[in-house]
C-alpha cells in the first residue's frame, strides 16, 4: 500500500466519538486492571532476560503450549500472550503484565488473577523465575537489562528525555486501574478528583526504595523515574481546572509531538518533527491521519490519569498480592459515588494544582512524611481512606475487606517501603537475598 492509499481522513469529531461513546449508565459500570511484575531469577536474583533458555520468550511459549493461548507477536518475535479478552504482555525490560477484562466485582477481578497465577506458577517455577510485586528493579539496572525486541520500544527509548526514562522503561513495575463514566459531565469530575488523589495514593503505596542492591533515598524510585521521563508527556494532563473537557483533554494530546505512527504494521519515525494537530492540519510526508494514529499518540503519552473511553488511574507502585486490589478498592468506593466525590471535594478543596504538582515531587523520597500547604498528608490518607471505606459499606457489596492491606500501613502512618527499609537496616543486613525471600512471599 502506497503513503496515500489509507483509510478514509481523520476528522476531530470521529475523535471527540471515541470518548463519548465510553458514557455508560451507572448499574454497566465496571473496574478494570494491569498489573505489572519483576521477572526475577530465583537462582541469581538479577532480572530474567527475553531470549535465553529460562527466559520470558520460553516462558511464554511453554505457558501457551500448555494452556492454550495465543501468541502476541511484533516482527516475528512472541512479545505477549491472549486469551479471549485477557492479556499477558511484556513492557520494554520483560517485565510481565496481566491484564484482566473488566469486571463489576473486584472479588472476579482478584479470582481471574489467582486462577492464572496458578496456571503460571508451576512453569515459572520450573524456569526458576518469581514475579516480585515490587515496584523497581532491586538488583539489575536498566543497563543491565535488554530492551525487549519491540519495534515500539526500541523508538521509544531512542526518543524519551530524561534521565531517569530507561530506568522507567526497563525496571519498573505498577498497577493501573480502570473505571467508568456516565457522561463527559461525570468523566471530568472524576478525571479531576483521580489527579488530586493520585499523589496521595503513590504515596500510600510507596513500595520502591531498594534498587540495585542498595538504599536509594527514596521510597518510590519508581515515582522519581517517571518525574524524570519526557515531561511533555508526563504528569498531570490538565491544571485541574473546573471547565476542563473532552475537547481540552483531546488537545493536550494533539499538541504532544509524534514519536512515531505506524502503516502496513511498520513504524514510521516521525520522532517529535509535528505535533497530532500539525499532523491532522497537513498529514506528513503524504501520509494522512487515521484513528489508530490518534489511539497511538494518545497511548505514547503518559499522565498520571489517562483518559480513553474509561479513566486509566496510572501512578503506584507494584506491591504485595493484595495491594492491587486494595488500590481498586480504594478508588472505587471514591468515585462510584456521589457523597465521596462530594467528600473528597470538600477535603482537597484548600488546595490549588501547585499544590498538587509541588506534593508530586516531593512523594517519591518522603512518601506519607510529605506535606502539602504544611498539613501532613498521612493525616489526609487516613480521611480519603475512611471516605472510601464508609462509601464501600454503603455499596453492601464487602468489598471494604480490600481496604485491610492499606489501612494497616496508613493508620500507623507508614507505607510499605518503610518496612523495607526498617528491614534493610535492621534484621536483613542490607542481605538482598532475604529482601527477594521478602517479596516473593508478599
């Protein structure tokens, strides 16, 4: 196919289309997650590499064999698993990704994790690989850690500024968690309330002060990695104003420059020469735009609350078995209803998006010891934490049992990072062979 012959021309509304048609009535209204883990060798404790014979390619291979999934494929290379609506997928640095179709009961969500769990689990044992629920590498660096051969990948890390973008790349781990809207009214109400609250959750879920094999200072490395990655496509994707909107949303996108589009399932490197709107104005070197350009510039930029036709809540750590569905559990009793967001609203009223931009940068080193306008922010976890657990009673549906995992560390004012480096300090004796025991049993 030749540059010009594509699909019919872009126009705004089919894109303005794509967000509006994620309005659903509340009782359709489901919770959806991604959950990153560290491939670590039992054996060496250093980060599982793609090709070698216990690697994550002969992971996937013999996990499809066995149970009959899919191959993911990028150039002839297995780059990920599906089944059905259910994903198992590789970020740039092998770490492996499940992602669950969407459900209403995170009870479903949590049942659909351990079933695969249990279906991995034998062949990772036998490969000698354990998935750390853990936020960054502890061992290996990135420049220890080979870029999974992905087309996508191996643009991006060429293009991505900032120096910490292939740590962020290669050795972290996160949980990103999905919702609902009923109306662009809705969507923007808790895409607001997701972006104040987010800072407040990193911390809460700080889960990455070892890496490398030593105390880095802060207590999600991961957090200060994303600080430090392409800041034009990073952060909040608003100042958290009162009229923001699909359309203000859409132009945040459309005025991140293009890494890259794709045609005929190849890269075309653009590498930030135009923005989308330039793009969508001109085309580029005859060839127009398409949705799935649109779809792959907004997928190529990184807020902390990303916006499709759901909320993408995108910002915390991996952590311990429960931690995923204590985030989910968290978020939702806030924003699947009304007198939580009314609450929530009220609690985080005092502060303005300096605020909050400055309390980003200072969560990663300090997690819940940080502060915003002098008020101790583990002060506030514990009232979002009530707000939510209180709305989640109301729900009747026991999913305030999720809570549990948290509230033992916010209610002592701690996260889990800080019992890692209470640990580190004291009974392991900076042993990172008994930190891996640590999390492989978390």
């Amino acid at each position: 196919m030749s540059k010009l012959q594509t699909q019919q021309r872009l126009e705004y509304q089919d894109i303005l289309d794509r967000y509006t048609s994620g309005c659903k009535e509340r009782s359709l209204h489901k919770t959806g997650l991604e959950y990153e883990r560290l491939p670590i060798s039992m054996v060496t404790n250093k980060a599982v590499d793609y090709s070698s014979e216990f690697g994550i390619c002969n992971f996937l291979r013999s996990f499809a064999k066995s149970e009959n999934w899919d191959y993911i494929t990028d150039d002839y290379n297995i780059i990920g698993l599906k089944q059905g609506h259910n994903t198992i997928t590789l970020e740039p640095g092998c770490q492996v990704e499940l992602s669950i179709e969407p459900q209403f009961k995170i009870g479903d969500l949590e049942q659909n994790i351990n079933e695969l769990d249990n279906l991995m689990t034998p062949i990772l044992d036998k490969m000698g690989i354990t998935l750390l629920g853990y936020g960054v590498s502890p061992v290996s660096t990135h420049k220890m850690i080979n870029l999974l051969p992905k087309r996508r990948y191996a643009i991006m890390a060429k293009y991505l500024w900032g120096i910490l973008s292939d740590v962020m790349m290669r050795e972290t781990a996160g949980i990103q968690v999905c919702f609902d809207f009923e109306s662009e009214e809705d969507a923007m109400r808790k895409f607001k309330i997701a972006n104040k609250l987010s800072p407040f959750v990193t911390a809460m879920f700080a889960n990455s002060p070892i890496r490398g094999g030593v105390d880095t200072g802060y207590k999600s490395f991961r957090a200060l990695s994303w600080l430090n990655t392409d800041n034009e496509r990073c952060g909040f994707a608003s100042k958290l104003q009162d009229d923001f909107s699909f359309d203000q949303y859409i132009d945040y996108i459309m005025e991140t420059p293009i890494i890259f589009i794709n045609r005929d399932n190849v890269p075309v490197n653009i590498n930030g020469k135009i923005n989308f709107k330039e793009f969508m104005l001109s085309g580029w070197e005859g060839y127009e735009p398409e949705m799935e350009d649109y779809l792959l510039q907004a997928n190529l930029c990184f807020p902390d609350v990303r916006l499709r036709n759901f909320i993408e809540i995108r910002n915390h750590d991996c952590g311990a078995k429960m931690a995923p569905y204590a985030i989910l559990a968290l978020y939702k009793g806030i924003l699947y209803n009304e007198t939580a967001l009314d609450e929530i609203e009220e609690l985080l009223r005092p502060y303005n998006y300096h605020d909050f931009s400055e309390l980003r940068y200072n969560v990663p080193k300090s997690a819940l010891e940080s502060k915003i306008c002098r008020h101790a922010i583990k002060d506030l976890a514990k009232e979002i934490l009530y707000i939510s657990e209180k709305s989640l009673i109301e729900q009747n549906n026991g999913e305030e049992k999720y809570l549990d995992y948290i509230k033992e560390f916010t209610f002592e004012g701690i996260t889990p990072a800080d019992v890692i480096i209470r640990n580190w300090n004291g009974i392991w004796n900076k042993d990172i062979k008994k930190l891996i025991k640590f999390l492989s049993k978390s």
